[in-house]
C-alpha cells in the first residue's frame, strides 16, 4: 500500500484563551488577574488519506475542522500526535515540502489587494522558484480553467467576490502542488461560481494527480468531488468512512415526498414518519426504511396524490442530524 | 534564484508602495521635525550663543533629516497586524522566511521616498542658498553606508517588537520608547558635540548617535564622524538580527492563526 499523502496520529490542539467579563470592574479584574480558560480544539483525531484521494472533512461551526488544517499545513503546532505530509512535519516547514502543499481559504486572501493578479502571481512564481516564462504557461493553463483570463490584469480590489475567489485560486495552484488543503473554497459565492470551481477543482485533481481534504458548509461541494468523509464534532472523529455509508449509518430514514389532490392537515400524516413539510398540498415524510413499504401503500390507500417520490434525505439533513446528536 | 526572488520582491514591493504614494508624500511631511530644531539652533546662532554659524546649522539638520528618513521602519506595525489578523499564515505557507517580505516592503518603499527627498532637497537648497555642499563622493559614499547600517538596525529593533506579537496582543507601541530614545540620543535634538562629554562617551557605545548622527556627520562634514560608529552599528545590528531568529523560533509554536 503507498504511504499516506497525509497522516494524522492522534493529533490535539489545545487552545489557551483569556476571558474578561464585560464593562469597567471586568476590565480591572482582567488587567489585575487575567483568568485562562482551556479550550480542547481538537482531541486525538487520526485518519490517513492516500495519495490522490479527495476527502471532504465535515463539522459543524467549531467542531476543529480549521484548526486540524491549520496543524496539517504546518501553520500551527500540535498540542500532542503527529502530522504528516507526504511523509514530512509540515511544522518544519521545509521549502521541499512547502513546494508540495497549499491551504486555500475561502474566507482569506493571499492576493496583494491593489495591485493586479498578475502581479501577486509574479511574487507567487519567484517564490516558489517557478520561471516567469513557465509561470506564465500555468497562469494561462489556469486561467483558462477557472476562466478568469480577462481579470488577471486588474486591481484585486476591482474584482467580484467569485472573480477574486477563482483568483484566489489560482494563486494557490501555480507551483502546482499535490497536497490540496481547502477550507469552504465557496464560501459565499453564488451557484455559477460555486459549480465553476467545483468544477475546476475536479478537473485540477484528474490532471495532476492531487489528494485534496475539503471542508465546506455546502454539502453539493462535498457530494461533487467527495466519495469519502471525515466528520469531527467538538474535536473528536464522529465518522470516517464513504458517503454512501454516513448516508446508510446516520439516516434509517428515506425521504416520501407528496403532492395532494387536496390539502389536508399535518396532523394526519404523523402516524407515517417524521413531518418536515405539511400543511398544504406539498408533505414531505422522514420514514424508517423498515416500514416504508408499508407507509407507501397506505398513503397511496388513504389520500388522493398527484405525485409521490421516494429519495435518500438530504445530505445536509443527515449531517446536521449528526451534528445534532453528537455522537456515533 | 535568490537575486530573482530579490529582483521581483522589489519589483512588486515598490509597485505596491506607488499605489500609496500621496501617502507616503505626506508621512515625509510629517518627518519635518529636524527643521524645527534647525530654526531653534540658527535663532540661538544668529545671538551668538553656538559652535556654528545659522547656515551650518541648516546643512547640519538637512543631513539629519535625510538620514532619518533613509532609517524609517513600521516593521513591528505590519508584523504585529500579520499575527493579529492571521495574514502571517499564508506568508508561513510559502518557501520564504516572511521576514524578507517584510524587508523588501520597505526597500521598496525607498524607492517611493527617494525622489521626493531629491524635490525637497531642491526646495531647501532655493530657500537657503549655500547651505547645501557637495559632501564629496568618499563622504558620500561612507554616509550611504552609515545609513544603510542604521536603517537595517532600526528594522531588525522593529521587526523584534513586531516578534512580541506572538506574546502580547499589541506589541506595536514598544517602538515608541526606541524613538524616544533615537530622538534624545541621536542627535536629532543638537548636534552631538554640544552635549557633556561624559554622556558623549557613554552615547557612542550606544547605537542611537550612530543611527542619524553618524551619517549626517559624514555628509555636513561638520561634526566629526567617528569612525568607530561603523562597528557599533554592525555590532548592534547583528545583535538584534540574533534576537529576532529568537524570538521568531519561539514565537512560532504560540501562534494560533486566528482568523485564518
């Protein structure tokens, strides 16, 4: 088996933040004595992630998915456990492995904010060693991709939130690396430019080959480009295994969608399942899988439908039923 | 490759400063303090009181004012404002020690700042006619030297006070005191030859007289240059280069990369 792309060992982080209570006597007392409190970002999660895998890694707001990103790339130190990157301590950030690695954050920039793209791209390639004339092919490679060519020669500041995002991007890539890591890349852009990267993202990791773990709250980001998961809630691993199987372990439950002839009242479909939507001539059911059959033939039995459909729930329900237990 | 990295930094760095250049117009403005001891010491002059004549005086304080603007540094304002926002991270990410962004920031930025103190060098001349001489070149020369040891000096003090950001939530205002301390003991206030001599012998050890008054020495021609300036500076300045490589190891482990 080849060795891992990335390694987490039983990785923590444990944070030490000062706390002050509000208004003038809590600032005396924190300028007097200072109180700490601990906070256990991230306790003992491991997984491995094998060279040209795509992960999405999953959690609600909090849950430490950033800051196990931040201990992968080597941004921050671990507490205790070990990281590795393509066998190497990203903390050491040695320029070998540096020229392997990128973290993409959707709600930060690298780009210099006045100054054209081109012009970060030129610090970005000498950084990296790249020459400018090779440079200039990935950059038009690139562009091409995420189909931001006409804007590279404009101010940062001038361009649109998914125009800046794509950009962002690119910035990101140049030195071509191997190791994706990606924090919400779509972080509030609209559909199109949420497809375009996603997209691009994709065709990026058939090109070269690349591992990418992906954090992101839209859960199309994860279905499009994720066959497997890793879901952490408050620092510690809830899940890591396919999509199919978090779908299959965290929902006993398929989704009976109706539409009536006739509206009838919420009450009258309790007895079937879970009520997500009722009220009007649109009910939408949560039924347990071992009775569905059962369900289907009475709803069909006792009301009169237009049209009736059965479907997996929504993603982002199963994950936020997760996240609402808390716990496998 | 180092060269290209240095060429394209300076390059870009310098574009960037450009797009700031009315600001950086009016923060040389505000660098004029050395003319106000300039009038103080010709009116003390013109009385009689003094070593020098008013129109030495001028040239003396002209060579000041050039040389603290040569030494100008913000490196602990940006390098605290990197840690505190979380921008340090993508500098941590890439193959380059941030610490040369940081230096090629404000070579750049001299670059903005050079031109402007040549108009204002043309104005000074027109307002007080043969106070400026040519300081001839191995004056010159030796001044430019002086004034690139202190202007490196002055940015690794920074840059250290900056490092402090990894401990203290501001750290920015530390740098206060080292002006202070530039502006008593430098020079800035009187030429150096008119304090007791007990302090002068004290001050040169010091870095601070080395820092404006040294190469101000070298370009008036005035006061004399002490040739042991040189090493001081060098001294100081391997000093606080050593404290910030210090200070970054250790500092590296507290950050958090809040923000990112």
């Amino acid at each position: 088996m080849a060795a891992p792309a990335v390694l987490a060992e039983q990785l923590s982080k444990t944070f030490r933040v000062a706390e002050k209570e509000p208004g003038f006597a809590g600032t005396l007392r924190h300028f007097v004595r200072r109180r700490y409190r601990r906070i256990e970002a991230v306790r003992g999660v491991s997984f491995e992630i094998a060279p040209g895998e795509v992960v999405g890694f999953l959690g609600p707001n909090g849950a430490g998915k950033t800051t196990t990103l931040k201990m992968l790339t080597g941004l921050i130190q671990p507490s205790s456990g070990r990281a590795r990157v393509l066998g190497r301590d990203p903390y050491r950030r040695e320029a070998g492995l540096l020229r392997e690695l990128t973290l993409v954050m959707g709600n930060k920039q690298q780009l210099i904010w006045d100054l054209p793209v081109l012009d970060s791209l030129r610090v970005n390639a000498a950084v990296y060693e790249i020459p400018w004339a090779e440079a200039q092919h990935r950059t038009a490679e690139l562009a091409e991709m995420l189909g931001v060519a006409e804007v590279l020669r404009q101010p940062v500041r001038k361009l649109s939130l998914g125009e800046r995002m794509k950009a962002e991007l690119l910035a990101s890539l140049l030195h071509r690396p191997r190791v994706l890591f990606l924090d919400e890349p779509t972080l509030g852009l609209d559909v199109n430019a949420q497809l375009a990267v996603r997209r691009f993202l994709k065709a990026y990791r058939e090109r070269y080959g690349a591992t990418l773990l992906l954090t992101s709250h839209y859960m199309a980001d994860i279905e499009a480009l994720a066959e497997r998961v890793i879901v952490i809630h408050e620092g510690r691993l809830l899940y890591d295994g396919p999509l199919g199987g978090l779908v299959e372990r965290f929902a006993p439950f398929k989704e009976v969608r109706l539409m009536l002839a006739r509206p009838a009242a919420a009450a009258a479909f309790a007895r079937f399942g879970e009520v997500e939507e009722a009220g009007g001539l649109r009910v939408r059911l949560l039924v347990e899988k071992d009775r569905l059959t059962g369900v289907v033939a009475e709803l069909l039995a006792n009301f009169e439908l237009r049209d009736l459909s059965v479907d997996e729930p929504p993603l982002e329900e199963v994950i936020g039923r997760v996240f609402a237990k808390g716990a496998v | 490759m180092l060269l290209a990295k240095a060429r394209t930094l300076l390059a870009v760095h310098f574009a960037y400063m450009m797009e700031y250049r009315a600001e950086i117009f009016f923060w040389i403005l505000g660098g004029l303090v050395p003319f106000f001891f300039m009038a103080a010491w010709s009116e003390a002059a013109r009385q009689g009181y003094t070593l020098y004549s008013p129109l030495e005086y001028a040239r003396y304080f002209f060579a000041v004012f050039v040389a603290r603007q040569l030494a100008i540094v913000w490196a602990n304002w940006t390098f605290s404002d990197w840690v505190r926002t979380g921008k340090l991270s993508f500098y941590l990410l890439q193959p380059l020690d941030p610490m040369w962004r940081l230096l090629a920031d404000h070579v750049g930025e001299r670059g903005v700042r050079l031109p402007v103190l040549v108009v204002i060098g043309g104005v000074f001349a027109a307002l007080f006619p043969g106070a400026l001489v040519w300081p001839g070149w191995g004056a010159l020369a030796l001044g430019l030297a002086a004034s690139t040891l202190a202007f490196l000096l002055s940015f690794f003090v920074a840059y250290s006070v900056g490092l402090l950001a990894f401990w203290l939530e501001d750290a920015t205002e530390i740098f206060e005191l080292w002006y202070v301390l530039v502006l008593f003991f430098s020079g800035m206030l009187a030429p150096l030859s008119l304090y007791p001599e007990a302090v002068q012998r004290v001050l040169l050890w010091t870095p601070f007289p080395h820092l404006v008054y040294l190469p101000a020495a070298l370009w008036s021609g005035l006061e004399p240059a002490d040739a042991r300036g040189f090493a001081v500076l060098f001294v100081w300045t391997l000093v606080f280069f050593a404290v910030s490589r210090l200070l970054w190891r250790l500092g590296r482990g507290r950050y958090s990369a809040m923000g990112a």
